[in-house]
C-alpha cells in the first residue's frame, strides 16, 4: 500500500479508498504513514484503470521491495521514504533493463551494486564487459555472485577516483 502512493495517481487512489476518509498504514521503513483521499478527488469516483507503466511497477514492485531491504540494512539513513525510494528504485530497475538485461534477478543485483557499490557502476570496465556477456544469455547475478568484498571495494575506489578527476 505504501508504494500505490507514488504508483497511482490522487483520482486513482481515490477511486481505490472510496469513502474511506484516512487510512493508516506502516511503510516498508516501520512509519506509520497516515493516507487520506486527495482533497481535489473528494465526491467525485472514477473506474480504477493503470496505465502501461503503472502495471509495469507493479509487476517489480516485489524486487523493488527487495533491493528496499538490502539497501535500508545497509544505509538506513537512505531514502526513508517510499514515495522517493520507490520511484528511485523503479528507474534504476528500468535502467537495468535498457542495459539489456532482461531477467529481473540480473536487473535486481545490478540495481544492488548501483545503490550499495557506486551509483556509476555500469561505467566500469569489468561491470560493462558482464553486462555485455548477459546480454548474450550468460547471467548477471551469476557472473558476479562469486566476486569478493575486496573485488567491490576496487571497483568502488576506482569508481570514487574517476569521479574526483572529472
């Protein structure tokens, strides 16, 4: 329910809630979160109906949860919001796919470094000769599954001192 705050529209959600004047609810972060009815929507229903790329967050909104939860572990001070987390989260799952990746376990894990490793990490050379490899049917998450803290720590300083010369 968190996330159909920043997925619907105010008409949509308000078409959702109906007559129901405040909803309280606790987002993925453990706040509770009080939902009202948009003010501009009150008296007035609509047929509920989504969009292509309403139906599309929907359809990642378990791995968008899921990267939710590796990355609040790690940075808890990160994004507390769902109604930023989420869209941010959904365009960096988007970004994935336009790397060409299209299994949602790749999309997930490259979406994972980029939040915990560096937010450029399909600028560097090793993370750009994978993607190129899954793109050819050789998975992601596989091809990466074994490398160790040390091997992201390199590929994070590295990274970090491109970023300074620029």
């Amino acid at each position: 329910m968190t996330h159909l705050r920043w997925i619907l529209t105010n008409g949509q959600l308000h078409s959702l809630l109906g007559h129901i004047q405040h909803w309280e609810l606790m987002d993925s972060n453990g706040q509770w979160i009080l939902t009202s009815p948009p003010e501009s929507s009150a008296g007035r229903m609509m047929r509920l109906a989504l969009d292509e790329q309403q139906h599309r967050y929907l359809e990642i909104l378990p791995a968008i949860r899921e990267c939710l939860k590796h990355w609040r572990t790690s940075y808890p001070d990160r994004l507390r919001d769902d109604t930023e987390a989420g869209p941010y989260l959904a365009s960096r799952l988007d970004h994935a796919c336009t790397q060409g990746l299209e299994d949602i376990k790749d999309q997930l894990a490259l979406v994972l470094h980029e939040v915990l490793v560096h937010p450029d990490i399909t600028d560097h050379p090793k993370i750009a000769a994978v993607i190129t490899s899954a793109r050819s049917g050789t998975s992601y998450q596989k091809a990466t599954a074994h490398w160790s803290a040390k091997d992201w720590q390199i590929i994070r300083t590295r990274l970090n001192a491109k970023d300074n010369v620029s």
